[in-house]
C-alpha cells in the first residue's frame, strides 16, 4: 500500500531592501566554497574533481538565476549551513577546551 503526503508549498520569502543582491552573493558563494574545497584537496581526485567543479558551477548558475530573477522563491544558504557550520565549530572549540 502506497501513502502519498502532498506537502504545502512554502511561503513565499518576506521581500526587503537588498535582498536580491545579498541573495545573489549568497548564491555564488557557497558553490565557489565547494569549489574551493575541492581544488585545495590533498588526495588526487582523477575525474571526479572536474565533474564536481562542473556540477558546482552549474549549481550557480542555477542558484543565480533564482536570486535574481525569481528572489521570492530562493531562500538564503547560510541559515541552513551556517548554523550547522557554528555548532561544528563550537563543538570542537568546546572538545579542544576539554
């Protein structure tokens, strides 16, 4: 027996000065971070490291498109990651105090 949910779709995001510009660096940024992380790695990564930096652009672009252009639909990176990014580093912060 199959059970579909049918979720409601989100909100649209509350629109304000700057937004569209600061959506638009948050667009760029993070996939470059990937790239970044990717390009710096120390093991060899043979093609898997181009195909990602490749996805990671396409992601951009995509991520761009939807800042600009359809900005009430996008919804900014850093509050997902960046949360999780914090309580990593506090964590550690908190082990290494230890």
């Amino acid at each position: 027996m199959w059970l579909l949910v049918a979720r409601e779709p989100r909100q649209d995001a509350p629109r304000w000065r700057g937004r569209k510009w600061l959506a638009a660096f948050d667009a760029v940024i993070w996939p470059m971070v990937g790239i970044l992380l990717i390009h710096t790695a120390l093991v060899p990564l043979g093609i898997v490291g181009p195909v990602a930096i490749a996805v990671a652009l396409g992601m951009s672009g995509v991520r761009l498109h939807r800042a600009i252009w359809v900005n009430h639909r996008y919804w900014f990176t850093i509050w997902r990651w960046g949360r999780v990014a914090l309580i990593l580093i506090l964590l550690g912060a908190v082990l290494k105090w230890l």
